[in-house]
C-alpha cells in the first residue's frame, strides 16, 4: 500500500498541490495525524516532505502569478527569531553540536509549516477548513485510540500514531481541537454542529483512556475559560456541563483510579521523577543562563543534575515542560522569544475577533477565533507537562493568528462593500 502510494498517490497529489496549493496544505494537515511512511525510503521521500516541498513550490508560483502576496507579521517574525535563537545555540551546544543543529532544522520545518497555513488559510473560509482539518486529523487518532482500547482494554492506550504516537500526545490533540467542536457545536452549520456533537463523546471517551493527568488538567482549564470567557454564558455552561457528563458517563476506572493520585502527587513515582527534571532544568539554566546547552542537549546534560533511574540506565530524559526545556536548552533568550511568540499569537486572534462585523457571518468568524484561542491557551497548559516545541501544531498557530487577522480585514472589508451596495446614499454625498 505505501510502495502504490510513493509510486502513484504521492506524484499525483505533489502536481495538483502545485496548481492548489490551499487543497495540498490541507491534505498535508492530515497527513500530519497518519504519519505515513515509506520503508526503506530516505526522509526528503516520505509523503509530509514531498507535500512541504509541493505547497511551497505551489505558494511561490502563485506569488508569480500576482495572485497573492507574501506576509511576514509580527507574530511570524518572532517565529523567525526563535528559529534562529535555536541555531545559535546550536553552534555553542554543550554535548552534541549536531544533534542540536538537527533539532533546530525540526523547528525551521515548522516554521515553514506556519508561513504556509499564514498564506494559504487567510480568509473565513480558508480558517473553517484548517479548523475541520485538524478535527479530521485528531479523528484518525481517536480511531486508532478506540481501537486499541476494544481490543485490549489497556490501563492507557499508547502507539496511536502521529508524530507524537503516545498517550500523552493524544491527550495533547485532544485538548488542541476540543474547544474548536465546542464552538461548531455552538455556531456552526447545521451540519457543523450535529458533525461536531456526535464526535464530541469519542473525544471525552479518548482523552479519558489517555490515562493523561496533564491533559486532563488543560481540559478542565479550557472548560473553565470556555464558561468564563464565552459571550453566550448559558450556552457555555451548558456545553461544559455536557462534556463533564460524557466524561463521567464514559471514562473506566483506570482513568478514576489515575485522576486520584494527582492530589497525592508526591507519592507518585512519576509525578516526583518530572518534579526533579524541572529542577534540573533550572539547574542548568543556571550553569548556562543564556544560550542554554543548545536544543535536544537537555537528556544528554540532564544526567550530570539527577540520580532518576533514567539517567543510570542510559535512557534519554526530558524536561516534561517547554517552557523549562526552552529556557535550559535555548536560554533566557529562548525562552523570552517563545513566550513572546505565543502571546504574540494571542493578540492577534483576539484582534482578529473584535474587528469581526456584527453579522451573522461575524459573530461565527468571531466564535471560531475564540476557539483557536481557547486551543492555544490549552496547547500552553499541555505545555507544563510536556515537551512540545518540536510539534507542528505550535507552529501552525504562530502562522493562523496573523492569518486570522487578514481574514478579519477581508470579512470587515466584505461587509462594507455589501453596505454601500445596499445604500450608496452615503458614498455619493462623500464624492460631492
């Protein structure tokens, strides 16, 4: 099946994106969530690298055709930066030089992920379809979760696929497209929203067989801003409320029996291990405060800092916590442009939701806005508890804040064309 995909499926689809480039970033979404692969292949053949090279070749021709513009806001430049704090810190690694320049390519792919979704998604229409895809990609590993779960009834189910594959990860896309359902399921279509609340118990169910303390933490604190921070507050509550139901209706008791031991979390074995990783990240950071040890360096310094199993036997360690991964493998200078980078990314969705017209079509604009910022406040509080730099989706949402800014600008200007057509009065007075 991959050897007809690399043979016929992937040439097809790099020609078409060429001349669509909007349809290949999509199919390159979803590809995101399967992962494919082809066995033998080198990585510049497997499906994601040839589609990345094909959406970008198709961006560029589209460029020369005068049919749109190249963008680099704000919240993409900082992006950059941080891009570039990677392979700085890179060339003065502490351990591995190469490895950290390795990483720092990771994040330079990313980065080109999000200049591609800035591009490709900046209108409503082009933000409804990112938004289904990554409901659609997180589908693909709901089903894997599902699967596995009836077939073994695991205390937690790992090997989901994707570029993560384990439990934790899942919880990760869990908590990123769930506050996109609740807001279809509030605004949407009518197709939207009954698509949106049927998903919505495989969601609960999955995040709840994740066996993810973390992930359930950010849900909880996604449910909680969903309530406080939504217009709509009955509606709000309601869903909530609906989605805590499913929760206690679907989850088994492993899951219970897991969720306890966060308030004993000193008597947790794995909870103490990451308690200790944090210090050691401080610890480093400390020994070198700046460009820190240099990206993906952590798990080889980490074991000078700590006595944990991991470290005696070889096995690799991570911080468990971006933003301390950051800060002990890219510094202060690291970590200062992340965190600029992300709250950058939320100003400008919540920029983008107050320049919404008040119509209809706004008021949805504005809902999915909240919901992407729901989404990428939830990606942050997974980040306490996860290393997640090296993910995709990150990046994709440095790229959707400043795309969602231009779709505002599109959708006000829209309107106003619609106004003076409906009224023309004014603008004639103006020429007078």
């Amino acid at each position: 099946m991959r050897l007809l995909l690399a043979a016929a499926g992937l040439p097809l689809a790099a020609l078409a994106t060429l001349f669509a480039p909007a349809a290949g970033m999509g199919l390159l979404l979803l590809l995101y969530y399967v992962r494919p692969s082809i066995w033998g292949a080198p990585d510049w053949l497997r499906p994601v690298e040839v589609l990345t090279i094909a959406t970008l070749a198709g961006l560029l021709l589209a460029r020369a055709r005068g049919r749109l513009s190249l963008r680099l806001p704000g919240t993409t430049v900082l992006a950059v930066l941080l891009v570039g704090s990677a392979f700085l810190s890179a060339h003065f690694a502490a351990v591995s030089p190469g490895l950290a320049t390795a990483r720092a390519v990771v994040y330079a792919k990313c980065a080109v992920a999000g200049l591609l979704v800035l591009h490709l998604f900046g209108s409503p229409s082009g933000l409804r379809h990112f938004a289904w895809c990554v409901v659609l990609g997180t589908l693909w590993l709901v089903k894997s979760a599902v699967v596995l779960w009836l077939g073994a009834h695991p205390d937690r189910v790992d090997t989901i696929g994707g570029q993560g594959n384990g439990a934790n990860f899942l919880a990760l896309m869990i908590v990123l497209s769930l506050p996109i359902l609740l807001v279809l399921i509030r605004s949407g279509s009518r197709i939207e929203r009954l698509a949106a609340l049927a998903l919505l118990p495989l969601w609960i169910f999955s995040l709840a067989v994740s066996g993810s303390r973390g992930g359930f933490l950010a849900a909880a604190c996604v449910a909680l801003l969903f309530v406080v921070a939504s217009r709509g507050r009955a509606a709000a509550i309601g869903l909530a409320g609906l989605a805590g139901m499913l929760l206690l209706l679907l989850a088994p008791d492993a899951f219970r029996s897991r969720m306890e031991t966060i308030g004993e979390y000193r008597k947790d074995v794995s909870a103490r291990s990451r308690l200790e990783l944090w210090e050691v990240a401080l610890r480093i950071s400390a020994d070198r405060p700046a460009l820190g040890v240099g990206p993906d360096n952590y798990r080889l310094v980490s074991p000078r800092y700590t006595t944990l199993r991991q470290a005696r036997t070889g096995a690799s360690l991570v911080a468990h916590n971006t933003f301390l991964e950051t800060l002990s493998e890219q510094g202060a200078i690291g970590l200062a442009l992340l965190l600029a980078t992300m709250a950058s990314a939320a100003l400008a969705l919540r920029r983008a939701a107050r320049r919404a017209p008040e119509t209809p079509e706004g008021r949805r604009f504005r809902d999915l806005c909240f919901g992407f910022l729901l989404a990428l406040a939830g990606f942050a509080a997974c980040s306490m508890t996860l290393s997640n730099l090296h993910l995709d989706p990150l990046w994709w949402w440095f790229g959707l804040a400043p795309a969602a800014v231009v779709a505002s600008r599109r959708l006000a200007a829209r309107e106003e064309v619609r106004l003076l057509l409906a009224d023309p009065a004014p603008a004639a007075a103006a020429i007078r």
